[in-house]
C-alpha cells in the first residue's frame, strides 16, 4: 500500500486526489494546499488529512510518494525537495516554464536518482496508448507521418492567457509530447507559424497566438504536423493519427453517447465532443495515477520523466523560435 | 453486337434505353411506345428508330433481343410473344399481377425454352452484389440473419396507390427478392404484419398499408427480417445486413457527396440520402443490363429467371394472407 | 444517507454492492450471501458487514432499502418480505420464471403499496436513455418502428441453458423491455420464429433455441422488429434503431477504444466489441442504481416498477407460444 | 453544340474525349496525336477523326475550343497556337514545367484576352465542391485551417520519377491548388519539409523525396498544412478537412463499395480506397469538362485560369525553396 500526499486541491488537484483514494493499492495521507476552503471539504470527503503547508506534507514519515499539483512556478521546488527527501513524485506539466531551471531540475535528479514521473496523462488514455502499442508491435511498419489535430472548445479567460507562457508552452506543449510517444523518435527539425484569428485583440496583448500549425522532422526523415486552435465550436477535438509502412491509425474523439441522428436534413449526425479535458481524459488522469503506483509498488521503471518534460518544452521553445524567426530550427 | 429493342419510353424505358445505346457490345434498334410524344424524342436522341408498336418491334428480323419497361399488365403478354419469336428478354417485375398468370407464364417459358431475365436490378447493385459474392466466398460462414431495412422516401401518388396491388407486390416483393438473394435458400415459412400509420385514409382508402414488416425462415432455420415504410423524411433508405456464423456484412446507403458537417450542434453528419431509385440505382440498371447483354453474348446463363419472379411474388402473396389471418404461411 | 443491504454476493451482486458503496448518497450496510467464501471478501473490501442470511439482512432496523442480486428463484420471496417490512427494494430480474407467481407479486406490491424498481439496466445506458428522451422531446415525431439487434458474444455453459427458462425469457426479454420502452407504447401483437443453428445439440436437448426474431405491433400501429442470437463472434452486439415520422435515432455499440485501423486489405477498421454486459452496461448498472437511490431520498417515484417485469415476461410467454403455434398472439 | 478537338490520346487524352464524346451539347470533332495506334482506335471508336499533328487540329475550322492533354512540354506551345488562333482552351496541369515560360504564357494569354481554363479536376469533385460551396454560403464561419491529406497509392516507375520535375511540381501542386480553393485567399507565406524515406535510393538518385509536408499562411492569418507520401498501401488517400469559426467541414475518400465487414477481429472495416485518379476523379474528369463547355456555351466566365496554374506552380516552387533554405518563404 503506497501512501501519498497530493499536493493542490485545485481543479488537477482533486482529480489526483479522487483517484488516489480509490486505487486499491494507495492510501491518501493528505491533501496540501494554503487555501483552507479549497482543501478542508476535499480531504474530508476522501478521509485524507488536509494540510496547508506542501512542504510539511512532503516531509511526513508516513508519506512515501507525492503527487504535485500545485500551480506551475511550484512545481520546481516542490518537486526537488521531495526528490531531496527520498520520495517518489509524479508531478504536472511543466517541471518550470524556463528552460534552464528545467534543465537544471532534471540534472539534480539525475544527480540524486531521484524517481519522478512526469503527469503526461494524454500517453495514457485508452486510445492513444493503444495506438502507441499497435506501433510498437509493428502493425503498421515504420511510422512515416503523424497527425496531430488538437483543438480547445474556447478561449481561455484573460487571466490565464495573461500568465500562460503562450499557446505553445501551455497547449502545443502537450501535442509535442504526443508527437515524440507516437513518433518513437527525437525531432530533430521544428518548424511553426501562428496566428491571431479567433480573437486578435486579446491574443496581441499578451504578445500570443491563437491558432498554430508545427511541422517536426526526425533524424532519420519521419514527419509530424501538429494544428492547434484555441476555439473550436463543435468541443474539444483531441485526434492523432499515424500513417505507417504497411498501414495506419486513426484515433476518434469521444462523445457523451453513441446515438446518431437522421432527419430531413442530416443523416448520422453524432453529438458535439466531450466539452473539455476533466471530462475527455478522466480515464487518462485515472490510467497514469494507476502506471505510477503500480510501477513503485513493483519496482519497475516509471513510464515518464523529468527529461520528457524538458524536451517537450525544448520542442515548444524550437516553435516560438522559428514562429519569430521564419526558420525551420535544429535541435 | 447485340441488337435490341425496349419496349416502354417511360422512366423506366429511358433508363434501359439509354443503358443499351451506351453499352459496347450492343446496338439500340428500336423503342416502342404507342405514346409517340415519349418515344419520339427519346428514339432520336439516341439515334434509334421510334415505334408505336411493341409486338412489331419484337417481330423485327433485325432485332435480337428484348429488354420490357412497359406497365405491368403488359409484360406477360409481351414476354410471351418474344419468346414465342426466340427473342431473348429481359423484363421488368413483375411477370403479372396475379399468381396464377404468373406460373402459366413461367411455365410456357421453360416448355419453350425461352431465354428470359427478370430484372431484379438490386442484385446487380456493386455493394450488394459484392456480399452476396463474399456469402459465396465464405467469409462469414453460414448465414443466420438477414435483416434488410428498405423505406420510401415518401408516398407515392394515390393514382400510383391505386393501382400498384398493394405495398407487398409493388415494395416489399424487391426486399423478398433480396432476401432469397442473401439467404441462399428458399424461404418456407413467412409471417407479416402491416399498419397505416403514414397516412391512414389513403390506405385504409384502397385497403393498402403504410408500414410493415415480414418475417422469413428457410428449412434449414435461417432467418429474414424486412422493414418497410413509405415514408422516410430522410431519404430512400436501404440497408442490408447479413449475419453469418464466423461474420457480418453489412451494406449502407448513399449520398450525394461524402462531406460531413461538424457545428456547435452536430458533429459528423452527413447530407440525407439520394432520393430515390432512379438517382440510387444508376449504376445497378447498367449493370443489370450488362450482365443481360454479356450472358447472351458469351453463351452463358442469364443470372436471373421468370422463376425468381414467380418466387419473389409467391412470398408477396403469402406476407398478405399472414396479415388477413395472422398466422404463419408456410410454402 | 441512504442505508442499503445487497442480497446476493455473485457476479451481479458485486456489482451492485461496489456501486452502493461507492455512492455518495448511500451506505453500504450489509451484504449477505450463504457462500461465505463469496460474500466475506467482498464485505471486507468494502467495508461492509458480511451475512449469510438474506433474510436477517432485510430485517435489520439499520437498513432503509434491499438490492436483490441472488438467484432468480429466490426474488419473488425477498422482494415480498422487504415490502413487508416496508423497505424499498431494486431487484434484478425476473420477478419470477412463472406468470402466476409474477402476477401474484405485482399484486401483493401494489396492496401493500411497496416501492420496487425492477433492474432493467439498459434503460439507465446513457445512449438508450438519451434516444429515449429524444423520442419524448419529440425530435422524430411518433414513432413508427423500432429494430433492436442484440447477441450475445458467445453460448452460455449447458448448465445455464439448463435453468435459464429458454432464450425467450433469459434473452429476449431484455430486448422486450427495450422495445416497451422505445415504443412508448404497450405491443397487443406478438409474433416470432425460433431456430436451432449454434448448437442444435444443444438447443434441442432442453427445447430451447439459440436464434430468434420476434416482431410487436401496438395498438396504434407502431412496430417492433427483435433479432437474437447466442453467438456473435464479433462481440456482444446491442444496437437499437427508432424510426419516427421526422426523423431516426441509432445506438452504436461500445469498444475498448476508438481506434481505427487501416492495412491493405482494410481501412477504418475497428475493434471488435466489448464481450459482456458486465463491461457493456458497466455505466448503466451504476446509472440503475443511481436512479434508485436518487429518487428515494428526493421522494419521487422510482423509475421502473414490478409491473414492468410483468409485462416483460408475458410478452416473452407470447412469444414463446407464437413459436408453438405459428399464430400471432393478441394480448 | 461545341465543336471541340482533343489533343494527346493517352490515358488523359482519351478520358476527355471519351466525356467530350457523350457530353450533349458538344462534338467530338478530331483527337490528335503523332502516334497513330493510340488515335486511331480511340478516334474510331468515338466517331472521331483521327489526326497526328495537334497544329492541324487547332486550325481546323470547324473546331471551336481545344482540350490539351498532350505531354506536358508541349502544353505552353499548343495553349498559345490556341489561343492565336482564337479557339477556347482546357489544357492540362502545368502550364510548363518552368515559372518563368509559365509567367510568359500567363501574360500572353492576358495580352490576347484568350479563354483559357486550367485542367484542376479535384476542384470539380463533387465533395470537394460541395465543400467548397458551403464554405461560400458561410457554413463554419471565416476559414481559419485547412489540413490537406493526399497520399499515392505507390511509387511511380522510375522513368516518371526521372522526369516529373519532383514530388513538389508534380503531386503537391494539385494539393496546393486546393489549397487556394479551399482558403479563398492567397497563401502569402510558404514552408516545407521532405524527407526520404519509401524508397531513398531512387529519390536521392534524382535529387527528389517522397515524403513531404508544407505549411501556407494567408495575409489573414488562415493556415493550410498538407501532408503527401508517394506510397500508401491501403490506397489513393485524398482527404480534407477545412476548419471554422463556425463549423468544420470534411470529405472522405470513396471506395468501391459500401460494405462493413465484421469478424471475431475486426468490426465496421471498409474496403481498401479505390486506386487511383483515373477511377477516384472520374466524375471529376466529367464535371470539369462540363464545366468549361457549358462555360462556353453560355457565355460566362471559365471557373480557373492560367493565373490558377502560375500560383500553384509558384507555391511549389516556394516550398521547394523552403526545403533548400529551411526558411519560411514569403510570398
């Protein structure tokens, strides 16, 4: 029975939280966060103990890994000093929004051996991890291209945009991940252009793009597109697909039912897509709590870490790069 | 070069008409119609000789073989006479109205040795076709089930109503003859149940329904299911599936395009479907006419007879007296 | 807080006992089964207390209402001794194999006013309730005729053909209940046709069948068309299509994923389908019980009662008579 | 009636004048081409005359408009003999293989105030147009991206490799054409990526790759990616999604026929997608030329011009450009 204190009783913070409590093999310890209204009602109903300082919950003897889900600038130093205390840690996207404190964060754990997962749930989710399998397994020979649509169903508000670090560091940042699981291998080449076309205005201010396309291309010539936009009407669109050798495959979009509607007018209509990622990757959150615990509990190797995060954010750096430059940048 | 005569300058007539000039292997020599003002124009836009006689148009030396689209009642006189004239025919359904004309029309066909096709054009349809061919491949074992959905897109015309002998023989007798297609084996037992609940006064007007469903099983136990409605706000519908020991098969309708819209309503949806026979079977009436033509050429067997036509009627006949006794009809 | 005993520590009694307990409006009291060996573990697991007899379970002043998960032969007594001690109950079907003894439940229940759900699972999917619903709004105007597909993966152990009553009343009479409820509409007419081509062995050994069709017909002339059959071997298939004046719903079947692959011989292929109903209606058991406790603690009327399982069980004696005499059975 | 004259009876050239044959309101007059056991046998089938030298044939005066599909190094010399001579011209992709003739030729036909349409058949696909049509009636709103999928269905010999002016002039064009239909704005920014990785001896060997990816922008901000491969082995994979404010809009590829095949491994699969252009556009081919006749005969204005063919040439030659400098091209 692995014990676990969660760090955050936010939105991400709860869900970590929820699936701690129900995995058969963790116990929820605690739940930390300042805000007492946030996390007193949480750990009462989960039968955890809440805690206001992460630091003491890292500390605690009966703790023997750390779920962070803190707000971003956090989870460095979170992160490090449970790495510091020996503990296991499976921590959000990003490690920081810089690239050398992240740079730095992977060499002391590396330098510590520390274990630490990083929270790429989207690897996780059925279909994706499925596809990935399917690759690995040789169904569609060598992957020759990969396309990655991935669309939010609305603007984000103000105040996130305004502290987001851009579409590429807060959204693009997870379909860079996408494209290296799915492509098996280092980009090498990275190509972007943005634009401001959903809503000029906002996304200027923040000196940010709304809508982007990037092109990949790995050392030995594999190729991945990734489009993004931050509105899409018809609800969260989150499709891959991977175009191989000797085949392909395609990943579908969830929606609330399977019920397809004819009238006069249209013939199989399906219903708008699940509306955004609490809803589309609930099984996702659940899978990747469950490959952390079950990795610890058997010893094995933990299916992600710090360097994943850092060459997801190095891939989404290259992009703002060549958005700015007009070049195609080499890593 | 086959030369052929059709008889009939009405849709059905036009169709075949224009098949036939177009075919390679065959030359349109003459239409007949005694309404010169359908025959006329058509004949000489595709550069064939106008008639107002069909029985002199079978009589021509100079005309090999008969394709019949004339009304209903005419066909089992014409087919006779062509046969009687050792002319090759291929007829539209039905041979007659009544069963007793029908099996003295099959009869003296098969004294004569008569070469006649009836024109079941669904058969020759490339996706139904292409699983009756998979059924005989094996690819999914024995056949359990067929069920075949088959719905008007809307009423026809109470003149149409009046004289068409009711839903059974003028729509439903297509889906028998899809069914002893896909099944493989003679139905023996039939039931069937039938409302108005389109337009009950029309119906209940001529005796007619609206909307039924007829139920088949061959000695060896496979099963049939057929709907049928006259009205469809979504277009001509028609779906069969089959059912099979170690598979299924299934064959969707068409549309105009392949485009499918996504809204803030909808996703995936597609346009309605085409609208009716005419628009749906195109290409079945040319391959249907094709298959005529090139077993006559290459000496080979026609791919229907006036037995099927017989068949298909005799189930038509027996869904009708299941619904005035409410018993099974066993054949 | 609803407190609640589950009867029954089986396949289907763990389900409803995992579900209870991990509801936030109930509590799981008691679970009692005589197998210790069942009911210990999955008490333990769950925090519950574990008993043998079913009886003392229903007596104890610390529970408010019954789920009934044994045997089917043990429902009718369980059920009367709850709504004798004036708990509520949900009891999984049937409320017995026999008609007079179902009847005379239906009764006792209604004399004593009790309050029992019958478990008709698949109304609670998410899919069939959302086409339910959408019949209610009106979205295809009146219903005209409903198709329901429904085969099992696989045939079950001779020992379970044995005792399950006949296809009809194990199989069928889930598919009956669906179509009462898409119907929206009770059926006067019934009519079906029984064959023995998975296993005639079998089948015949104990007079049962293994593929049937059964068609339905309301008073207003809706209809109803059934196909069963206890071998798929592309999974376990439950599909529904509702076809109305203005419009048509469809029910898609579930699989593990959404992934589609595409080879040189396939394209858009998907998975075969979820095997079983405990994968299949995982959500509707939850969404069952969910309803249940639901409408308990709001006071309103449960959502279905011990006169559906009535019904449910004479049109299936309808069928299986309509079977024997080849006669359309008016109810 | 146009009286037109079809120049190259090779695989292009005999589908125009096979559609130029059955179209109603034009003749077939001549189809020339220097070798004679190619026209001779088409022409005489078609009722046509059969001619060798293309010159003559524009000079005939009985000729009113040209269709050149002769190969493509003489399209620019043939297009402006055409045009000298006052005749109306459908000429096939490219206009040369050169920017700068291509320019020269552009000016000149503008100079002469020639009626000249470029052959790009997949603006005339019926989906694609429908699309294209929709996007005009303001289905989804302003564009924001189009995502452009176009696949072969394998390597071309190597003596088209040779020859064909590389992957980018040859098969990107057609994708880039769609591009500026479905954008409705001009690309003003160009990148790409290519890579070798079908068959890397035979595309280093003429300087060429078979697997590339290019990005567009408009002055407006909307995007296009496209993806292209020269081999795809489940066949002739051409796709596009365009992507809205309002809506998104999709077409699907055609196979040859309707049919899902279930097994114990797969379900819903569909047949592998028909080959290749000959069979995928041939309602294309039609509509093009109907297009352009019923342009003419009406006295409206041809529906693509020689500019349509010096953009898209341009856009090919900018993406080359961007595969050399590994910089965005603009425009």
């Amino acid at each position: 029975m692995l014990r676990i204190a969660v760090l955050g009783a936010g939105r991400i913070g709860r869900i970590h939280s929820t699936n701690v409590a129900a995995h058969p093999n963790a116990k929820l310890i605690a739940i930390a966060d300042p805000v007492a209204a946030a996390v007193d009602p949480l750990a009462e109903a989960l039968g955890a103990e809440a805690m206001n300082d992460p630091i003491a919950a890292i500390d605690r003897d009966d703790v023997d890994a750390i779920v962070i889900g803190t707000p971003s600038d956090n989870h460095a130093d979170l992160l490090l000093h449970a790495v510091a205390k020996g503990k296991a840690v499976m921590c959000e996207k990003p490690i920081d929004a810089g690239m050398e404190r992240s740079q730095a964060v992977v060499d002391d754990v590396k330098a510590k051996g520390g274990k630490v997962m990083m929270a790429f749930n989207r690897r996780f989710e059925t279909s994706f991890a499925a596809i990935r399998k399917a690759i690995e397994a040789g169904e569609i020979g060598e992957v020759r291209q990969v396309i990655i649509s991935s669309r939010d169903p609305g603007l984000p508000p103000e105040d996130y945009v305004k502290s987001s670090g851009g579409i590429f560091r807060d959204m693009t940042i997870h379909d860079l991940d996408m494209a290296r699981f799915m492509l098996g291998e280092e980009p090498v080449e990275v190509s972007a252009t943005a634009s401001r076309i959903v809503d000029e205005a906002l996304t200027a201010k923040y000196d940010d793009y709304d809508t982007v396309m990037v092109t990949l291309k790995t050392a030995s010539g594999k190729q991945c597109h990734i489009n993004n936009c931050r509105e899409a009407v018809y609800g969260y669109d989150q499709r891959v697909e991977v175009f191989g050798a000797t085949g392909m495959l395609q990943h579908d979009n969830l929606r609330p039912t399977t019920v397809r509607r004819w009238t006069a007018d249209i013939t199989e209509a399906q219903e708008p897509l699940l509306n955004f990622f609490l809803q589309r990757y609930a099984q996702a959150y659940a899978s990747e709590l469950d490959a952390f615990i079950t990795a610890l509990v058997e010893g094995k190797p933990l299916p992600t870490s710090v360097e994943d995060g850092l060459k997801a954010l190095a891939l989404a750096e290259a992009a703002i790069e060549s958005v700015r430059t007009g070049q195609t940048v080499r890593l």
